[in-house]
C-alpha cells in the first residue's frame, strides 16, 4: 500500500510539473483520454488542471477540458492509469453537389427505386427470397434523418443525437481538422440510368428543390440518402440512425467515438460508417476494436479522392472498406483504391431518398458503404459465420473490367445474391 502512495505521489508531481510547464495555453483544449479500468477520471481531470466535459457510458474514456495537452512519455501516461490522450478535434467536412432531385408521382410505390440498375446488378431484389435481414439491427452514423419519410416509416429504430449532446460544450471544441462525408461531386447521369428514371415515371430532375430543401447543404440530406439505401437493400432490418454530424456538416472525434461504443451497447450488430478521417485517431480505433470484438460487422467508404492513400475508419483492421464502381463495373473515376479495399459496390447516379418526401440521385462510396452494410445484414441474417468473409468471398472479380487496378478493388464487385445463397 505505500509502494502504491509512493508511485502516486511521484505521479502526482511529474503531472503537476508537467502542467506547469505546458499550462500556458490561452483557451482550453478539449481532450480525449482513455483511462485504465482503476483509474478515477475526476482524479485525473484535477491532477491535469481541468474538467469533464463528457463521458463514454459503460467504459473508462471521457471528454476533458484541459489548460494545455501535457506531454507525457508512455512510462508517465501507465503510472497515471492512462491508456491513450489525444486533442479532440472538429472535423470539418467538406461536401459536393447531387445530381439533381427526383419527383414522382403520387401513386408511385414508395420503395420504387430498389429495382434501380446498380441494385439490379448485385442481385438486390433475388436476395430478398433468401433473406430481408430480418433481426438485425444497422446502425448509421451520420448527419440528420428525414424520419418522416414514406420510405423511411417502420424501418428506423431509436437512435440518438450525439449533435444536441454536446451543446452545452460545443464552444470549446476548437480544434479543427480536415475530413468529409464521401459523396463525390460526380455530376452526371448515365444512359442507364437516364433509361430507369424514364420508365418509372419519375417526371423530372428537379435541383431547384433541392436548393429549397437544404440551403445548398448537403450535410442535411446525406443521412437521408444512406438511411434509403440500407432500406431497400434490407427492408426487414432496422436501422438505428446516430447523428454526429451538424446541419453545417461538422462532428468532432469524441461524438463519432460515443456513437460506436453506443451502436454496440444498444444492440446494433452493423455499423455503417459513409465518412471518412484523414488520419487515425486512437479514440476511433478503439471503438472500432470494441465493437469488432463485439462480434459487430463494421463497414466504411474507402473516400472520393482517386488516390490508393488509405483514410479512416475504412483502413482500420477488421472493417469492410468499400470503394465505388459505376454499372459496367469500372471504378468510379472518383473512388479511392489499394490495399486497405475489401470489395467494391455501385456507388455511381445512386437512387435514394431525399429529405421532405423527395428522392436523389447521388455519387460516392458514401453510398457505396451502405449498401454493403446492408448486404451485411442479409447474410448475418440467414448465416453464421464472419460476413467480411462471406461478402468478400463471393464477390465477382472486375481486375480485368479495371487495367492499372488489378488487385487494388479489394476481391471485387460485390454479388449479394451470391452472398445470402
């Protein structure tokens, strides 16, 4: 026991020293810490000179406010009981235009566009006589859901606003970084699917609406379009819709942190993640770890940069990272590539639901990703077994549909009906 006080005072006053040293910072910095399962965070946060702003429930890692980040070896950070530290940063999230909004008529079915080309050619509606994911629960962290939607009514579950969470400390968030949701600025339609629109009646293109509708913003339509997808592809899946993203497109690092430990906590068995970081961060890679050894099924976008440079959540060990192929199954001239993609899927003119009752079409692996996430639920449905391993094992090579990316989209297009056979 006095071995123990020793080790704590000396503690004690390295950190005091260390404060002292690097205390001299002019505003307060918001920091991530993850703490050992002994640790005591509010010991910590007055060792460190600072408060809590936030906490992660059911595990030791919490949101302080911090004079300064102090600089501590790794010998330092155990004998405090702290597992990582880093600065929470705000992601700043840059987004590109739709192709256009879609009306349609009155008497038109509300799920109408599942039967869109890209879905025709993964197999999406044949798939559905083997499985509709029934059971399973997909959760989407995201920006805001048209909960009112036609499409959307009985297939959202309970979800949570990570956005309204961190009001009361919105202010102190002030570091800033770079990131985006992966919806490309691909701004043209294909004859095919010029073709479908044409033969489901849809009357017209309509981006007027959508400038009414989201002020030029697509952050406030991005959750909507995701939330589409993973309904027509799993229609008996319930989606939990985690909104870390602002109506001005911004999250920071904590909240994206809260929503997974939150996916897995509540029950959600997939996580679907369209966005992407620029670079990792341990609080993220930590969640991840958590839910994937939670047996959940976590599945991300590769990004829209054209570049093989790996982004995350997507190149984190264990997650499904999905790039984007148009319908002939080439890449999209957007999409990122290399050794960190699991499988490829349609993420070119995407048909999807747009918020006030509309739909748009779309480009990015940002709608790539949920399409994926949703095969995930067809297969965890029906099947035992790892889904990474079922969806990228039965997808449908495209190396020789690609030259110069061979072995850079993962093991292929995926094939969803391959998948829940």
């Amino acid at each position: 026991m006095y071995r123990r006080h020793s080790a704590l005072r000396r503690a004690l006053l390295i950190v005091l020293v260390l404060v002292c040293l690097t205390g001299q910072a002019s505003a307060a910095v918001p920091v991530i810490v993850q703490l050992g399962p002994l640790t005591n965070v509010n010991l910590i946060a007055q060792l460190l000179g600072g408060t809590v702003l936030d906490s992660v429930p059911g595990v030791n890692v919490h949101l302080l406010s911090l004079p300064a980040l102090p600089i501590l070896s790794q010998f330092q950070l155990s004998l405090l009981g702290i597992v990582s530290i880093e600065v929470d940063k705000v992601i700043e999230v840059g987004f590109a235009p739709r192709s256009g909004v879609l009306t349609v008529p009155a008497q038109t079915a509300p799920d109408w566009y599942r039967n869109q080309p890209s879905m025709q050619l993964i197999g999406t509606s044949l798939a559905l006589n083997y499985s509709t994911g029934a059971g399973i629960v997909i959760a989407d962290i995201n920006a805001k859901v048209d909960y009112g939607h036609p499409v959307l009514a009985g297939h959202l579950t309970s979800g949570y606003d990570f956005v309204d969470s961190r009001a009361g400390y919105a202010s102190t968030l002030n570091q800033s970084s770079s990131s985006f949701l992966d919806q490309s600025s691909s701004s043209f339609l294909d004859q095919s699917s010029s073709s479908f629109l044409d033969q489901s009646s849809s009357s017209f293109l309509d981006q007027n609406v959508a400038d009414l509708l989201d002020n030029g913003n697509p952050a406030l339509s991005h959750g909507t379009l995701c939330a589409g997808i993973i309904a027509a592809v799993a229609p008996q899946s319930a989606i939990m819709p985690l909104r870390v993203f602002d109506d001005s497109g911004a999250a920071d690092v904590f909240s994206i942190t809260r929503a997974v430990y939150y996916a897995v906590q509540n029950g959600a068995q997939v996580i679907n993640m369209s966005f992407g970081l620029d670079s990792s961060y341990k609080a993220v890679q930590a969640a991840v770890s958590y839910a994937l050894n939670a047996n959940v099924t976590v599945v991300a976008s590769a990004g829209n940069a054209n570049t093989s440079v790996a982004q995350y959540p997507a190149a984190y060990s264990g997650v499904i990272s999905v790039a984007a192929t148009d319908n002939a199954d080439r890449k999209a001239s957007f999409s990122n590539f290399g050794n960190s993609v699991t499988v490829v899927a349609p993420g070119v003119n995407i048909i999807s639901t747009f918020p006030g009752g509309y739909y748009a079409v779309a480009s990015g692996t940002s709608f790539s990703a949920p399409i994926v996430a949703a095969e995930a639920a067809l297969v965890r449905s029906v099947k035992m077994g790892s889904a990474k391993v079922i969806i990228s094992g039965t997808a449908t090579n495209v190396d020789h549909l690609n030259p110069g990316y061979g072995g850079k989209l993962g093991t292929g297009r995926i094939n969803v009906l391959a998948a829940v056979q």
